[in-house]
C-alpha cells in the first residue's frame, strides 16, 4: 500500500470498491451485526432438496459436538482487523452496506445456495454473523483486488448443510445459471469452476463463478467450516478479472482466529 495514503484514503478506497461490488449484485450480507438473524434471515422459499451423494467432505460431516456457535459479539473479537494481515486493507461493514445488495435469486433450484451467496437471504439461517471489507494493492489511484468476509454461526447441523449445499452447487451448476440481483437486474452465471480449496478448518471449498454481463467479472470464492462457524471469502478484480484472487494469507489469519475463538467457547 501506498506509504503517504492515510487510513481516511485507505478508508474512502474501500469504501469505493465495495461500492463497485455491490453495484455487481454481488454483495454477501445476511442480517446485521447485532446477531439476530431476522434482518435479511427469512429463509428462502422453495430450496432444493438435496441428496447424500459422496463428495470429498463427507468425512467432516459432525462437528466436534463440544464446539459452540459464537455470539456476535464473540463473532466481532474473531474477526479480521486492519493491520493484522500485511498488504491487505480491511474495513468494518455497516449494517447499510451489508443488506443493500438486497438479496439475488435464480430459477435452477440447484443453484439457489450458490445464488444466496450473492445476496442476503440464506437457507438454514445462521444464528449470528459479522462482515469485513478488504482490499489489496491499495494506492491512491487504484484498487488492485477487493472483496468481502463474512463470518457466521449456526444451530446444530447447519453449518454443516451449509457447505454440503454449496459442494452439490458446485457440481449441478458447472454450466451457469440465470440469476436476478437485488433490484431485480440480471445477474447471470455464465459458468462455475471448481478451485483447490485450502486445508483449512474441518472443511472448506472454493470455485468461481463467472458473470455473464458485460463486466465479465470473474468472482472467487472461499468457503470454511469451524466447527458451527462458517467463513464465506470472495475476491473479485474488477479491473482484471484474471487476477480475481482472495490472498491465502487472509484466509489463513481469518481462520486461525476463529478456530482459536471456537476451541475457546467449548473449554
């Protein structure tokens, strides 16, 4: 990051790209910071029934049943803070700019977990969940990278369907899907590719999907399981959508502070 930008600088840049993201329809929100999961929770109408078909996180199916779902305020201690990760600009949500993404939706009902990513509605609900903002490559001209963070946590059994969900996604929606954003715009998937995901958590995936619009936005995402707590990466360049990318350091450092967080409520 530039030396003579200032954290007010840094702060507007942020502001700006997750502008730009949210304009994509691509915003993660679910609900507010304040934990209770009714603002943007209804759940979603219609998911699709989803089989038992083996998939590479079947052995991570349980939880440890003495992990506990974190708070919000316990979410807020374990999430990301700016400075603690190097080259990489991090910035609180507000509730506004969690939830006016609105929410998207598609008609492939195979793909409706992986739609819910670009909105703010999720079917199971989680009980809590808290959001960061961050970008790379930050000067005062540019944004190189930018994307977002959600941190949340489920009942039993939740988290866990969470990410068999979006696993069966990956598979049935390879070859795109159409989608509405938010206001109703479209947002079409022209197609999903399956990434190697980190060895992080009790178990994670990553793909990406790749916009059908104009912008020719191809968006990263990242998907870990601690325990009952699920984090939800994505990272978009909209510049250069090659260079879409979500930096493994971040991940790493999201990660370890849950799990410390996680392994500290079940003692």
């Amino acid at each position: 990051m530039d030396s003579e930008m200032n954290d007010s600088g840094a702060k507007r840049t942020v502001g700006a790209a997750i502008a730009v993201v949210a304009a994509l329809g691509l915003m993660t929100g679910c609900g507010s910071d304040s934990g209770d999961g009714k603002a943007d929770g209804a759940r979603q109408a219609g998911s699709a029934e989803q089989g038992d078909g083996a998939s590479q996180g079947d052995k991570a199916a349980s939880s440890d049943p003495a992990a506990k779902p974190l708070s919000a305020s316990a979410l807020q201690r374990a999430a990301l803070t700016n400075g603690e990760v190097k080259g990489v600009e991090v910035q609180k949500m507000t509730d506004k700019e969690v939830s006016e993404g609105g929410s998207a939706k598609t008609g492939k009902a195979a793909c409706r977990p992986m739609a819910a990513l670009m909105g703010s509605r999720y079917d199971p609900v989680p009980k809590a969940s808290v959001h960061r903002a961050y970008a790379t490559g930050l000067t005062k001209a540019k944004v190189g990278g930018t994307g977002l963070i959600r941190i949340s946590s489920y009942g039993p059994g939740d988290a866990e369907r969470t990410v068999k969900d979006l696993r069966e996604a990956v598979t049935a929606c390879r070859g795109g899907f159409p989608a509405e954003d938010g206001s109703g715009g479209k947002a079409d998937v022209k197609k999903v590719t399956p990434l190697d995901a980190p060895k992080a958590g009790d178990e994670a995936l990553s793909f990406s999907l790749h916009d059908a619009g104009k912008e020719k936005a191809v968006i990263k995402f990242t998907v870990v399981r601690t325990g009952p707590q699920v984090m939800v990466f994505f990272g978009v360049n909209i510049a250069d959508p090659a260079k879409s990318e979500i930096p493994a350091a971040l991940v790493d450092a999201q990660v370890a502070k849950v799990a410390k967080a996680t392994k500290g409520a079940a003692s």
